[in-house]
C-alpha cells in the first residue's frame, strides 16, 4: 500500500463522522510518519508497512469515535509551546491565551522590584502556571490542583519546559492546602465552568475530557464561588484576579466577584473570537474586603 491510498482509506473512514475528513486524515498521517504535510503529499507514492498501516487505522478509529486529536497526538500547544496531554487533562484552549496575555500586560506596570506570587488554580496541565513560569523567570508560582492526574502531567511538563525548580506543586481543594501566609500578586483561574447540565455525552469531544475539568456545578459557577470564599486571606495588596468562565455566567460571576471585593476594579475582557470570556479583578492598595 502507498501513503497515497492511505490517505485516501483514511478520508473514507472518517467521511461519515467528521467535517473534515480528508484535512483530519492528513494530519494523523503526518503525525505517524513525523513530516509535514508538504512532505507527506510529495512522496505519496513511498510505501508504507503493515505495522504503519495497522497504526494509522487506530488512530483513525479512536477519532472517529470524537477522541480529540491532542490526546491521539499525545501533545497540545499553548502560547508558542508544546504541553503534553492526555485523557487525565483538559485540552488546552486558544482562548485560555488571552490570560497570559493580560496578565504579563499587567506585570510590566506592577509597582514593585521584588519577585511576584503567582498562583495557577486548577492547573491541569499546567500551561497557565508553566508559561507564566517561563515568561517571567523570576516569579514563584504555585500550580494547584484537585487531581493527583493532572499533577502529574503538569509535573511532567515542567520537566520539559525546564521551569520544575520554580514551580509548587500542590494537590489542594481550591486553595484549601496552602498555609494562611501565601499571598499573591497574580492569581489565574480556568476552573470547570460549564453548568453540569450542559456537559455533553460521546461522541462529544468534550465527554472524552475529565468531568472533574468542565462540571462547574448547577450553574457553572460552583467553584468560583467557593472560591471567592477563600480569597481574600491570599491576596497581596495589589493583586491582579483573572479568571476565565463561560460567556452567559460571566455577570454572574461579577456579581460574586462584587459581593466579596466592592471596591476593585472590574473588567469583562474578550477572547481571540470576540466574545466576553475573562473576568479582570484588580486590587487596589488599601482596596482588600
Ligand atoms: C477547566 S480545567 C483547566 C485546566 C488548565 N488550567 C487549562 O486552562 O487548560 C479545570 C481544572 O481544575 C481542576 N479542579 C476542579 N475542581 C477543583 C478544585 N476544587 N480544586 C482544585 N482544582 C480543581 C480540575 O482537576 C482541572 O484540572
């Protein structure tokens, strides 16, 4: 068998199932033979072995079947770099980018020399905590999580990003773990939001993701709101609060946000499609409930 024929087995499978088959069906075979698209189209004629062939159609199988293509790929990228995931972790999301964004916008105007506290909650993989850590190597940041899992691929991706020695891992009921000491310039958050009503079943992507990483209870808002409850010990006197959330439950979450911190400053910021998707919390001096 050619790759040419391959690919076109490949489009077949996924036809009936998928939007894109024939794009779908190139990518899994760059990511079996390691080239790029260009490469793989040029030598379509090249033959492939029964072992390649046998792999291709599990890979295939597995995407027909809605898995997402990071955790077949076993990898993810997130703010120019490579993460590792896998069923243990949430997928890593563009729009979750908007938060590093903002967050080193803010860091070149905090008013201090000394090195920032940052604090990651629910960090699964650890891409907030990790490419906090690597833009700004001078800032102690804690990566925080529920799930043993995903510490252990945050772990893991620290390793590869070479930022291990800088970062806390902790396993901890929001911020329930940390000692009352801990306070932070910067706090980030993308807890489950979405209302568990909502959490679709397979062949949904989504399903193929821990229910522990999307179910924001009831109305989505469970675990902001609890953690909101155990805010205000752990944050510095000017701390900066960003926190990602579903569109429809963003005015309720400024709503808890206003009931626990009257006098900061609040702002809805847009995600890269346009839609409202980060809640801004800047604590001023003098400005702590
Ligand atoms: C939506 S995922 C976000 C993962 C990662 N920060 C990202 O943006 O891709 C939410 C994460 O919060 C964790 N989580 C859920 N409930 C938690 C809790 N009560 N305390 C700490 N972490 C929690 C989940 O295990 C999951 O890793």
């Amino acid at each position: 068998m050619t790759r040419a024929e391959l690919l076109r087995q490949g489009e077949e499978v996924l036809a009936t199932h998928l939007d894109q088959p024939r794009r779908e069906a190139l990518w899994i075979a760059q990511f079996l033979f390691g080239c790029s698209a260009a490469s793989l189209l040029a030598h379509d004629d090249l033959s492939v072995s029964p072992e390649q062939a046998a792999l291709y159609q599990a890979y295939l199988q597995r995407r027909a079947r809605g898995e997402p293509y990071a955790y077949i790929r076993g990898d993810a990228w997130f703010y120019g770099r490579r993460f590792i995931v896998d069923p243990r972790v949430l997928v890593p999301r563009p729009e979750t980018e908007v938060l590093i964004a903002l967050a080193l916008d803010w860091c070149q105007h905090y008013p201090t020399a000394d090195p920032l506290t940052v604090a990651d909650i629910g960090t699964g993989s650890g891409i907030l905590a990790l490419t906090i850590a690597s833009e700004l190597p001078s800032a102690r940041v804690f990566a925080l999580d529920c799930s043993v899992d995903a510490l252990s691929v945050a772990r893991a991706n620290a390793v590869a990003l070479e930022v291990s020695q800088r970062v806390s891992f902790c396993q901890s009921n929001l911020l329930a773990s940390l000692g009352d000491e801990i306070r932070f310039d910067l706090l980030l958050a993308n807890l489950p939001y979405l209302p568990s009503a909502d959490i679709p079943q397979l062949p949904d992507a989504l399903a193929f993701e821990p229910r522990a990483a999307l179910d924001g209870g009831s109305d989505g808002l469970e675990l902001y709101r609890a953690l909101f409850g155990q805010l205000s010990g752990h944050l510095a006197r000017e701390a900066l609060v960003l926190l990602e959330a579903a569109p429809p439950t963003l005015p309720g979450l400024v709503a808890i946000a206003r009931q626990h911190f009257p006098h900061a400053t609040l702002t809805l910021e847009r995600d890269l499609s346009g839609l409202e998707r980060v809640l801004k919390m800047e604590i001023g001096e003098g400005r702590l409930a």
